[in-house]
C-alpha cells in the first residue's frame, strides 16, 4: 500500500465511525471528491498564498458542502497539504461502508447493452450467488463478442466467446 492510501485510509476509518454512529458524511464528502479533482481546484487547495480555513471554504462552497465535519476534515487537510488524498478517503469509505452492509460492487462488461430487465436478473443471480447484496457497473465491449466478464474484487470470471477462444487457442497451441 503506498503512504498516500496509508494515510488515506486513517482518514476513512475515522469517518467511518462517524457513519457507523450514524452521521453521514459521505455524500458531502463524494461531492468535494469529485470537486477537488479538478485541475482549478486542485490550484487553489495547493496555493499557500491564502490561508488553509479559505481554501476550503472556497473549495467546500463550490462542492455545496453542508456538514462542518466534512470542511473541517478539508481544513486539516488543506493545513497539512494532503488535500490531495480526497479521492482516496472517499474511495475507502464507500469501500468501507458497503462492506459494512455485505454489499459487494462487481464490475460486468457485456458484448451489447443490457436492458434492464435482464440487469435486473443478473444482479439477483449474483447477490444469490455470493450471499451478499450487489451493485454492478456494467460497460459495454464489442471485443468479447458475446458472453461476460465479472470482475468481483480481485477475481475475474472470464465467460466471453473471446475468452473461450482463446483458451481453446491456447489448448491447440500446446
């Protein structure tokens, strides 16, 4: 783990137990995430010529932030100049509290678009499967021609037509 998601991840966990008492502060947090990867932003939160308390006010406004947690988490970043780290801290505590609610995010790449009928479906399957409740992002790749790909985690499960052709191509080759 490089020190940046070290120190991300005591960040996470501290806000984390905000959420496990009931504060939510994760989608104030998400809205400044995504914020602060701007390039503009990204400039301000660095800039030492204002004070740490302006940028993240500055910064918090744009994000339309509303918790004091969260802009004084922004502050004590910024005063620190890991206001860098947002990303991750929002990364691991959405990791966090699904996890705390045995939800799993499984990413699906499909041949065509699915509707969502059959989205439907396959996300019952799986939640079935795993025992867990799912959430999938689904992308679409011409390139495996028909089938999936599930990537659960670190696992990927490989049930496309171009997966099938080339371990059949691999078994021929041998």
């Amino acid at each position: 783990m490089s020190a940046e998601r070290s120190i991300a991840s005591r960040y996470a966990a501290a806000l984390f137990e905000l959420h496990q008492e009931g504060v939510d502060v994760a989608a104030d947090l998400h809205k400044l995430a995504q914020v602060a990867q701007n390039e503009d932003a990204q400039a301000l939160l660095m800039n030492a010529q204002y004070t740490a308390e302006d940028r993240a006010k500055i910064v918090a406004k744009a994000a339309a932030v509303e918790d004091e947690r969260v802009l004084r988490l922004l502050v004590l970043l910024c005063s620190r100049n890991k206001s860098t780290l947002l990303p991750y801290i929002d990364e691991m505590l959405e990791a966090m509290i699904r996890e705390s609610n045995a939800q799993v995010m499984i990413d699906v790449t499909v041949a065509t678009d699915m509707d969502s009928v059959l989205t439907a479906k396959l996300k019952e399957s799986i939640s079935t499967g795993l025992g867990k409740k799912v959430d999938l992002n689904v992308t679409t790749d011409a390139s495996i021609v028909g089938g999936l790909i599930l990537n659960i985690g670190d696992r990927q499960i490989d049930h496309s037509v171009r997966g099938r052709l080339n371990g059949l191509k691999r078994a021929l080759s041998v």
